[in-house]
C-alpha cells in the first residue's frame, strides 16, 4: 500500500507493508534513526514521536494510520545548527548518560513545555511516567526540564525588552 505524510516538515510518500509500524517506518525506510525501538511492548517510551502534535509511542502506531498526518521526530527538535532549549538543557544538565532513552524523553518534554511553560517537579514526573530510564534515576532529566523552562521564560522576557 502507498502512505503519504509529512515528517519534519517534509513530505514522504512510500510503499509500505499494510502491517509496518510508525517506527520502523521512521528508522528503517526515512532513515531517522534518531526514533529508538526499545522494548517491543509500549512500555518504554523510547520510540516517542509527536503525530499531530501529541505524543505518541511510535511502537502502536501503523505507519498508514499516520497517513495524511505531520509526524515531529527527534531529528525535528533543532533549528539548524541551534539546538531546542529542551535539548540545550539536556546537555547543559547532564539529562543523559547511556542516551538511549533520549529521543523519547525530549520529544516527551518539549510537548509537557510547549503545554506548561512552567512545570513543577511533580509536573514533569507525571509527563515522563511513561518512559524507562535505566541510568540517571531521573533527577538530571528533571533538572534539564527545569533548566530548558527558566530559559525560554528569560528568553521570552528577552524579546519582549527589545520588541518595547
């Protein structure tokens, strides 16, 4: 079967398998290797990408019922050269160590951002419940999280000066 979507912007129409899930799609026929396939059961969370501007497990999804849909990946997140603030802050705060989980975790968190510019502690800990982080025991994903909110605030604030 023929599926058409647009991912990052960009428009793909490829013949697929009826039964190819959204993330092998991604990874095995686009080549965006940035979406994880991690646990074959949709615990994970690794395989997070954005359909529509919500989050989803790229694992549940058949890539033909991303059909006519925009689809957001990891690859999506920067500007260029200039990294999301998201991804700014999980460099800054050390939000990685093996990196595997990454992927899912920024696209997590850019969205619970881009809902709640200002997530307490507990905010950011219900956005990343469905994800599996076998390394930093998360407290450096939260502060990478806090870390990327304070910084667009200021950086909002920034415009708003030079825009007055």
């Amino acid at each position: 079967m023929q599926v058409t979507m647009t991912v990052n912007g960009t428009e793909y129409t490829r013949e697929i398998e009826g039964r190819m899930l959204l993330v092998h799609f991604l990874r095995d026929v686009l080549g965006l290797t940035g979406t994880h396939w991690g646990c074959d059961t949709s615990n994970c969370g690794v395989c997070v990408v954005w359909l529509d501007g919500e989050p989803v497990k790229s694992c549940t999804v058949l890539a033909a019922m991303a059909g006519g849909h925009e689809v957001r990946t990891v690859e999506g997140l920067a500007n260029g050269a200039e990294l999301d603030p998201i991804q700014e802050g999980f460099r800054q705060c050390h939000g990685l160590q093996c990196g595997f989980c990454t992927p899912g975790m920024l696209m997590t968190c850019r969205a619970l951002l881009d809902r709640n510019p200002d997530p307490t502690e507990g905010e950011i800990r219900e956005a990343i419940s469905g994800q599996i982080c076998r390394c930093t025991g998360y407290s450096s994903i939260i502060r990478s999280v806090r870390w990327a909110a304070v910084h667009e605030a200021n950086a909002a604030k920034e415009e708003e000066v030079a825009q007055a």
